[in-house]
C-alpha cells in the first residue's frame, strides 16, 4: 500500500466500490432515458468515479499502468467527449468545474503522461467555457505556464494566481522569474499548505483517518498537483519526497513515461 491510513480490507473494499460505480455510472452515460437530460447521464459523475478510481489504485499500491488508465480515460477522452456531446451551456450542458478540479486534471493528464493529441483534446474542450462567467478571469498565470510548457502554443494569462490563498506557492514554484534553487522550497511550501486549503473550502475530500469506515468515500490524500509540476517543470523533489501527500513514484513514472532523466 501506498496509502497506510487505511488497511488493506478498506481498499479492496474501495476498489470494488468504485468499480461498481463506474459501470453503473457508464450504463447511465451510454443509456440515458428518452426526453430532457437528467442528473447523471451528462457523465460527470462516471469522471468523478474514474478520476477517484486512480486516485484509490495508486493508494492500494497497484502498478502504475493500473492507477493511470481510469484517470487518463476520464480526463484525456471522456471529458473531451462529454464537451461535444453536450456544450457547456446550463441546464442541459456541461457545468463550469472549479479552479482546483481544473487544476487536478490538468496534473492528472501530466502523470498519466497523456499525449499531446489527449492534452490537445482536454484543452480545447476547456476553451470552449466562457471562463469569464465566473469572475475567473480567462487563463490564470498556472494554467497558462501548464499549457505552454506542454507545448500547446501560448494563451497570455487574463489573471493572475486563481484561488491564490491555496496556489500562491504553486505559481512560485514554476514562475520562469524564480531563480532555479528557489522552485523545491517554493513546491514544497505548497505541498504542505495544500490539503489543509483544499479542505477548509470543501475542495477536498475531508474524511480524517479515525473515521473511515464501510461507507467512507476516502481515496487518498494525494497532491498531484505538485507533482505534475516537478515532472514538467523539472523541479528536484528530494526535499519533500516523503511527504504524506506527494505521490513520489507516481512523479517517478511519468518521468520515465516522458523520457525526463
């Protein structure tokens, strides 16, 4: 296991939690009732339910092949799919996602090391949301900095730092103003501010380790967030390797997956 809050009963337990969701969440997706979409067939939760899946595999200790194949499914093709097949226009389109769910599947594409068609694919999708509906301003500095070092053309940022209480030391951290020897201290900084934010704002998942249970939907506390950044942006993470939150040989793998030494 890579995740020890929780026994190894818990997570097989989890795993086939999650695997019945998916397959009734996908029944949903493929077979929706005749007449006005109703919660549930627009696919969302199916992504929610792949993206968690990853997130639970790698905490059970799965190979890495297994821990990224739900979550490149959800964000690399379903998420695309679900923006085709039905806008980004409320009630009946796709709901705008929040600045940290943006944030994780970005950093999911990255250390699933989705190719630049996938990457491609995701962001198009995202540009089709008028991003200024929800006072975030377009592009924030982050995602813009994501987006050109994935080699997707440059998007000049509308804003500065979204959310910046929680990503202030992320934006630091991969800033090309940033001298080099700053960017561990200001990733792991972040790091270690991350979870706390994430779950004051209920943008986490907040279950503590004393209360998981048979029905705790606990999947693992895990920043990917900083290690998509030390992947792409070539960060040294021997600082905070061993921090409870960074999944270090998910980093390791999609090093590998990328060709980066």
């Amino acid at each position: 296991m890579r995740d020890t809050l929780a026994t190894p009963e818990f997570w097989v337990q989890a795993l086939a939690y999650q695997y019945e969701d998916i397959e009734a969440f996908e029944d949903s997706y493929n077979n929706p009732p005749t007449g006005p979409q109703t919660g549930g067939t627009d696919g969302t939760p199916l992504l929610k339910a792949l993206f968690e899946t990853s997130l639970c595999l790698y905490s059970a200790g799965a190979p890495m092949p297994e821990v990224v194949a739900p979550g490149l499914r959800g964000v690399g093709h379903l998420f695309p799919e679900m923006v085709a097949r039905f806008g980004t226009e409320m009630p009946d389109g796709i709901a705008w996602m929040g600045t940290s769910v943006i944030h994780r599947y970005i950093s999911m594409l990255v250390l699933c090391c989705a190719s630049p068609l996938e990457m491609r694919a995701f962001f198009d999708a995202l540009d089709r949301f008028d991003l200024t509906k929800r006072d975030y301003g377009g592009y924030d500095r982050i995602w813009s900095a994501f987006r050109r070092q994935l080699g997707l053309g440059e998007v000049a940022p509308q804003s500065p730092v979204h959310w910046p209480e929680a990503y202030r030391e992320l934006w630091l951290a991969i800033d090309p103003e940033e001298p080099d020897f700053a960017r561990p201290h200001h990733l792991k900084r972040f790091l270690e501010g991350w979870y706390k934010e994430m779950a004051s704002e209920l943008a986490a998942q907040s279950t503590r380790a004393e209360d998981l249970g048979p029905n705790s939907t606990y999947v693992g506390y895990w920043c990917l967030e900083a290690a998509a950044a030390a992947v792409v942006f070539g960060i040294d993470d021997r600082s905070f390797r061993d921090h409870p939150h960074y999944p270090a040989d998910w980093a390791d793998w999609a090093r590998g997956c990328r060709g980066i030494a």
